[in-house]
C-alpha cells in the first residue's frame, strides 16, 4: 500500500516537473513538420543524460532540430563541422602563446558548450572522433596537462550521412556505443511534405525563445532518477539484451548465424535509463512494458555486430531487434 501511495506522490511530482516538456515539445512543433520521434528521442537523450546519434539523408531537419532544442532551453550551444582536416585541438581546445602575458594560456574549444552539435561526425579522422567520444564518457577535457570539467547539462548530438562512402570514416563499433541511442531519421509524409513547402515559402521564420533553463533539465533528471522500474520490467530488460547475445535460449535459433556481438551491460543500462526518461515524457511514475518497446529500437540498434551471413542475406539490426521484442515474453 506504501508503495501505491508513493507512485501516487511520484505522479504527482512528475505532473508538476513536467510541464516544460509540453513547452519544449510545442517549441519544437512550431519549427519543426513532423518528426515526432526525432523530438522525443531529443528529450529521452535530454532527460536521462545521454549522448544521441542521428542518422539521416540530408535535409531532414536534424541539424534544426538539435538548434531548435537548444534555443529552447536557456544553455550555451556550438556547433561543429566535421571535416576530413579537422584535428582534435579544434574541438576540445588548445595552448595558445600570449606574447602580453609571455606564457601560454588555455583556448577552450567548442566542446565546452552545454548542447554541441558534431555536424556529419563520420567525416572526421579516428583522431578527431576519440578525441570528441573521450569528452562524452568522461564529461572532462585534459588540455596542456590542465584537467577542465565539461559544462552540466553536457549532451553531444552527433548526426551522419549513410549514403555517401566516399571521404568519410565510419565511427568504430566499439566507440558507437558510447551514444545512447541511434535514432534513424525517415522522410516526412506527403502531407507533412506540403506543409513544410508552405511554410518555407512564406519566408518567416517562426522566432524561437527559451521556455526553460539548464537548471529545470538537472532537476527533471532527477525526478526521472526516481521513476519506479518493477522487479519485472528489469527482469524484461535483461532478456532482451540477453537475446542479442544468446539469440537460441529465447527460440531465435536463426538468428545466431546473423549476430557477432550481443548488446553489452551499457545497453541494458541505457534501456533502463531511456525507458525511464520515456515514462516521464508520458507523464507517469512507473514504466510499463510498452515504454521498453518504444525505446528498445534506438537503444540497441547500434549495439549489435551484424556477420558477413546477415549482409549477405539483408537482415539488419534493425530486424533483429523486432525478432527479439515479439519473441521475449512481456510481463
């Protein structure tokens, strides 16, 4: 009965807390036609403190929509360019000489921003992209033997072209993982198409202001913190990383000649994390089975190692990850 009562309290919490999404996700709709997933993947990335990669043909908004967001929220945004000369010192800063001062001083880099855009990050050398990856998982730059803490909130959102090969360097598995989801950016509908040809016909940008500050975010995340994950759910969570590993204990027998690597304990964490953050946008104290389903694709798209077989045969990660949802049981 307690318990009840405290998800009762939570709810009410989270009712209060979360009023901001409501601003946030009509900001986003005001510049934004669509792409109703790419705006709450924004916000589960935002909310449980996690790194969000976009993957996407040019000209679907994903650099906008990453703008918009942090022109919505009162922070400090930069933005980077990744290109094939771009070295590490241009995204986390550098030594500089002051012939005033006749010493070197610290120029920090664009990295020291609350929300940093990195623009087509598979364009970047192995150098440039550990360099960025090292700051995401440690949430601190070491420049001149000077250690520097990275701003809180601190959210890379990392966006990459699939279609052109030529010049770019894909992001190594290993380091894939360090993004909490991967979330894979379709074209509008057609009557989204006519909408956003109308709007950009009349010429006006709708003006974006801040409707909530950094401080709300760290506050909200720690009400998501609280969100109530049942013995069961987290029970559900580990079955379905389980199976990208171990494919035959849950009757997926065919799917093991498809699967190199499973998802790791991170997946399993950042299911847990996201699912949470989900719950909080749905306004509610507890999660469900379905607020694992809806995060389960973005979370663990990137996180399973496909074989040669499963190239060959078509079958994508993405397809594995629908196998395994419709097969593991649901409390």
């Amino acid at each position: 009965m307690a318990e009840a009562i405290d998800i009762r309290e939570l709810n009410i919490r989270i009712e209060q807390q979360s009023s901001f999404v409501t601003n946030l996700i009509a900001g986003m709709d005001r510049v934004i036609v669509g792409q109703k997933h790419l705006v709450e993947s924004l916000l589960i990335g935002m909310l449980s403190d996690g790194h969000i990669l976009l993957e996407g043909v040019p000209g679907l908004a994903k650099t906008l929509a990453i703008k918009t967001l942090s022109q919505l929220v009162d922070a400090d945004y930069s933005r980077v360019q990744f290109t094939p000369d771009l070295l590490p010192a241009d995204v986390i800063g550098t030594m500089i000489y002051s012939q005033k001062d006749e010493k070197f001083q610290v120029k920090k880099g664009p990295v020291f921003a609350n929300f940093v855009l990195a623009d087509e990050i598979n364009r970047a050398p192995a150098k440039v992209q550990s360099a960025l990856l090292e700051a995401m998982q440690e949430k601190q730059v070491t420049i001149g033997g000077e250690t520097f803490q990275l701003p809180n909130p601190f959210l890379v959102m990392a966006t990459q072209n699939p279609i052109e090969q030529e010049g770019t360097y894909p992001l190594p598995e290993a380091q894939v993982d360090r993004f909490m989801l991967k979330v894979v950016i379709d074209y509008p509908t057609l009557e989204e198409e006519k909408l956003i040809i109308r709007g950009n016909l009349g010429g006006n940008a709708p003006e974006v202001r801040p409707v909530t500050t950094s401080d709300e975010i760290l506050k909200a995340r720690s009400v998501v913190r609280e969100v109530y994950i049942d013995e069961k759910i987290e029970q559900y969570i580990a079955d379905i990383v389980f199976a990208t590993r171990y494919p035959d204990r849950y009757g997926l027998k065919d799917m093991k000649n498809y699967i190199s690597f499973g998802g790791s304990p991170r997946a399993s964490i950042n299911l847990a994390k996201a699912s949470r953050a989900y719950a909080f946008i749905k306004r509610r104290g507890y999660v469900v089975p379905e607020d694992v389903r809806a995060v389960a694709h973005d979370v663990l798209r990137h996180r399973i190692g496909m074989t040669y077989e499963a190239e060959a045969s078509n079958i994508t990660s993405e397809e594995i990850v629908s196998k395994i949802i419709n097969k593991v049981e649901v409390p």
